[in-house]
C-alpha cells in the first residue's frame, strides 16, 4: 500500500470526497441569453404565415415576440400570418433567472399586397 497507515489513507480519500463534492456544489449561476431567430420566409405576397423559429444561446424560460404588426406572442417557436402589406420589424425578447436578451431584425419581413 502506498501509504503505510491506513487511518490516513482513508483520512486522504475522505477529504477528496469531500473536496469533490464541494467543487460540484459551487456551480456558477446561469448565464445570461443570447438572443437570435430566424423564419421559414422573409417575404412573399399576403396574406403571409410566417412560422419564426427562437435559436438563442443559454437557457431561456420567457419569450415575448413582437411582429411589429401590433401583434405578439409568448410560444417558444410561434406562426404569425401577416395581412398587410408593408415591412416589418421582428424583435425577440428572451430572459431567464440570470438576465435578458433582446433582438430586433429591421424590416425582417416584406410582405407584398395583392391588387383586387
């Protein structure tokens, strides 16, 4: 045996046990998100589903979209269907218990009217 005394051997092995768990223990909290989506389309003629997609860095436990129709949403990965025509700015805001995150896309989606 490497050590000659077993009282120490198994002093040393407690203490490493101990050392062990005590690092495992002091995990650092969460990080904040990183926010980012993106969409199946960007453009087309309305009316426009648009199915948009959350690919944030980090653990997320809220999502607020804004489609910049007057319209939000709260899903993970939400479909939004555009009726006018016009650009639109998509911004998403993510958050979890370490921070939040905000993305805004400028005139992201284009949506061409259809002349009736």
């Amino acid at each position: 045996m490497l050590f000659g005394n077993k009282k120490i051997f198994i002093l040393l092995t407690v203490f490493a046990i101990i050392f062990c768990v005590s690092a495992l223990g002091s995990v650092s909290a969460a990080s904040p998100p990183y926010t980012n989506f993106n969409s199946n389309v960007t453009s087309g003629s309305g009316p426009l589903s648009v199915q948009f997609n959350e690919t944030t860095v980090g653990n997320v436990s809220t999502w607020t979209w804004n489609f910049g129709d007057n319209k939000t949403s709260t899903l993970k990965n939400p479909t939004h269907t555009y009726l006018r025509g016009g650009e639109y700015n998509v911004t998403l805001s993510v958050s979890n218990e370490a921070g939040i995150d905000s993305t805004t896309k400028f005139n992201y989606i284009t949506v061409m009217k259809i002349d009736l």
